[in-house]
C-alpha cells in the first residue's frame, strides 16, 4: 500500500514515548508499504535526524512546528471555538502540502498521529486511520482540576472545546487505534482497534545483575508531561519518606528531560536528579535495581514500562500502570496503590537478589511472548487491511 502518514512530530531522536513508538512501527512498515511522512519539526531536531526518519520511510517532508505560548494563539483560543491544543498545531503549509499530495500522487490510505493534527487534513474519499496515543481531554482535565482555584474555569472551558473537538475527529476517522482497552472502552466506538506499545527486545539486553550494598530506584521520563510530573512528586511526598525511613544506602533516582526544573523544588535527602543524561536509556536500566512507575494518569501501555522490562529489570507500578500491559502481579511485574504497599514492596524483593532476579527474566519473557514491535505493526497492519477493503 501506499499511505500518506500525517504526525504532530517528526520521531527522531528518540527521546520520547511517541518518537519511539512511531519510529520503530515505520521501521516494520516499510517492510510492505511506501509511507509518505508529512510532520511537524521542532527547533532543535536537525537534518541528521531528518535522515535517521527518512531511513524507515519512503518520503519525509517536515514543516517548522510553531510556537504553542504566543500571544496570538492565547487569544485566538480565548475568543474562538477551538482549543489551545489544536491553535498551536493548525498549520496552513501543512494543509496546503497534505492537499498537494493528494491531488498528484495515489494513496491507498490516510494514517493520522495524534488527533490535534486532523484538522490539517483536506476532506477525503479515502480511509483515514486515527492514532490516539492518550485521551487527550482526560489528561487536559485532571490537569485542570488541579490548577490553582482562579485559572479553573478558563482552563475547563478549554477542556471542554478539547473534548467535543478530539470527538469530533473520532466520528471523521474511518478506524481509530488506542493503546489499551481501556482508552478504547473510553472512546466507547466500534470502529476502535487496540495497537499497544511495544519494545526492542535487540536494543534493551537483559539486565545482569550485580551484588552490591547501594541500590538505585529508578523513576524515567519526558517532565514536560503531566503525567510524569504528577507522578514523580507523589513518589517524593508519599513513597520515597517511607523507603528512605526503612532502607539504608538507596537513592531515589529520578531520570529525564526537564526533571530538574519541574520537580527540582521537591528535591530532598536521598533523591538525585538528572535532567541530561549522557548514558542511553538502555544503559540507564542496566545501572538501576528497580523502575518505580507509580501510573495515576492516563492510560495505554508505557513504553518505558515495556522497556525495563525487556530488560529484565524489575517494574512496580499501579494497577492503571499494568492496566494495557496484562503481566502477573508478583511474577513479572509488581503492583501497589498505597504508599505503604509501594515501600513494602519494593523493600521485599529490594535485598532478595533471587528474586529480583525471577521476576525480571519473567518479565523479559512475557515481552518477547507478547511486545515486540514487528508483532505490534502486525496488529496496525491488519487494521490498514481492513479499512482498504
């Protein structure tokens, strides 16, 4: 087939969950399919990475993302029905290159990433796949009921557009793809298919283990999400006092983009932060005992998740966190709600190093059953089949 693919960011480097997944999927699409990809660039990717994408498609044309706080977006979300979301990635180029190529060349389908880019899109006779990686609203929601009392009305306001607008590109959509069941339970259609996350099992080698009298809890991840901003502040209000009480020689290690800036000031004993790290998130795995990922928001599988656990480094998460992935509670990954449950837990297997062990081979063999990528991009595969007939 042919398919003209339209994303709000151009997947290089990889550097988040979104760059990862999309990258990885065309590295096993191009294996059947030319894939035309037509994206939004940031300011600090650059042409080797432009040429990194272009070796996974047959095509990339890439358009300068513009800035998202200008004034001139603020008020033109204030005083029109549309959100602040969609404002910031309207893209008149991008309309005019989407409906050049649709006017010159043959495409079999439309694959749209991220919902917020639709409205970019020309109208069309041919099927158009809808990518979802969150239920933007919902993210956008919680997010405002937690803002301070005098910006939650006008940010609720803006939930609202959000909402009836990211619907409105559902009922467009010819099939829609969520990560998890659940997002497709919320999203409450029949034509929503589930396309999980997956991982490298080539790329993230499993762990070897070494005895040592300091361990290192792991907490990774892009802070310029909410998610992981909400996250790794319950884990150092709530979690970490308790570990720290109970365990000597453990660090709270907290890894990722804008760490520093967005959780610096939660900072205490026992916690070390790193916002640039020169190791690669693979090697990142290797030098850590435990990933924490305390999931309280969203949905979907987590790549990073996924990732440690192809590295056979043992995961403790909630149960929303195992929620789209489906591993056994105690055998291949670990699951606690309270604050209480986390530091037991984790305590427990923490000094045990048999079973430190145990669990993350189990954990790097439920992968390899069930998440790597060519098996996910099957699954994509099968929807792109379906749509074209």
């Amino acid at each position: 087939m042919k398919i003209l693919l339209i994303s709000s960011f151009l997947p290089y480097p990889l550097l988040s969950g979104g760059n990862i997944r999309l990258y990885n999927i065309l590295k096993y699409l191009q294996k059947n399919h030319e894939v035309v990809l037509v994206c939004e660039k940031r300011s600090y990717q650059k042409e080797a990475d432009i040429k990194r994408v272009e070796e996974v498609c047959s095509r990339v044309i890439t358009v300068p993302r513009k800035k998202q706080w200008s004034v001139s977006n603020i008020l033109k979300t204030a005083f029109s029905k549309s959100p602040f979301l969609l404002v910031g990635h309207e893209s008149s180029e991008i309309k005019k290159i989407v409906s050049k190529l649709l006017e010159e060349e043959k495409f079999d389908l439309i694959h749209v990433e991220t919902f917020y880019v639709m409205h970019n899109l020309p109208k069309t006779n041919l099927p158009v796949v809808l990518v979802e990686h969150n239920i933007e609203y919902l993210i956008y929601e919680r997010f405002a009921r937690n803002a301070f009392p005098i910006l939650r009305p006008f940010l609720m306001i803006d939930v609202a557009k959000l909402k009836r607008e990211e619907e409105k590109a559902w009922d467009r959509a010819s099939a829609l793809v969520a990560v998890s069941k659940k997002e497709k339970e919320l999203m409450g259609r029949d034509n929503v298919e589930v396309v999980p996350n997956g991982a490298d099992v080539d790329k993230f080698k499993l762990k070897n283990y070494k005895k040592g009298l300091n361990k290192k809890i792991l907490f990774i991840g892009d802070f310029k999400y909410i998610q992981n901003q909400d996250s790794a502040r319950w884990i150092i209000r709530n979690i970490w006092p308790l570990i720290s009480a109970n365990n000597k020689n453990v660090t709270l290690w907290i890894v990722g983009k804008n760490a520093v800036d967005r959780v610096g000031s939660y900072k205490r004993e026992g916690i070390v932060l790193e916002d640039n790290p020169t190791s690669k998130t693979e090697d990142i795995f290797q030098q850590a005992d435990i990933l924490l990922a305390p999931i309280r928001v969203g949905g979907g599988t987590s790549l990073k998740i996924l990732e440690a656990m192809a590295s056979g480094l043992p995961v403790v998460t909630t149960l929303l966190g195992n929620e789209g992935i489906g591993a056994k509670d105690s055998e291949e990954i670990i699951v606690a709600e309270e604050p209480w449950e986390f530091s037991n837990k984790i305590t427990d297997i923490l000094w045990n190093e048999g079973r430190i062990k145990e669990i993350g081979k189990n954990a790097r063999v439920f992968i390899e059953k069930n998440y790597k990528w060519e098996k996910i991009t099957e699954k994509l595969n099968d929807v792109y089949e379906r749509v074209v007939k």
